[in-house]
C-alpha cells in the first residue's frame, strides 16, 4: 500500500514551499473522521514516519545478525535536489 502512495508524497516534499506551513488542510478518512490540520503538520508526519521506518529496519537488521541502516540523513543527496 506504501507504494501506491509513493509518487504522491515525493511530488508534495520535492514541491514544498514555505508559503504551505500554515495552510489548513482537511479531508475525510475511510472511516467517515473528518481530519483537519496545517500542511506544516502534515510535512513533520512524513518526516516523523520516515524516521520510524529507519528505526523498524536498524531492529530488524540486527535481529538477524546485519548492521543497523544508519539513520543519518547527510550525505544521502536528498537535499541536492531540492537547492537551486
């Protein structure tokens, strides 16, 4: 299912602006909730969910004997696409 999202979210983070930060957002979840937020919300959830896919992987990684992804983000290019 992460997949099926995947180009949707790199098109909002490579897109971001900081205009965005303080723009509400709403939308209706499969369960008929109503969330409502800012973008500038939405963008930490990313971040904050990417970090957390790190961590699974360094656990996992070393529950079978692997070394641990590193969760350093520098160095990994991520900002070279965005600086103009």
């Amino acid at each position: 299912m992460d997949a099926d999202f995947r180009s949707e979210v790199e098109s909002f983070v490579k897109n971001w602006d900081d205009s965005m930060e303080k723009q509400l957002f709403s939308d209706t979840m499969p369960d008929g909730r109503m969330v409502t937020g800012t973008w500038g919300e939405v963008i930490r959830h990313i971040i904050a969910h990417e970090i957390h896919h790190i961590g699974q992987l360094s656990i996992w990684a070393r529950e079978i004997g692997k070394k641990p992804v590193s969760a350093n983000f520098i160095g990994r290019g991520l900002a070279s696409q965005t600086i103009k």
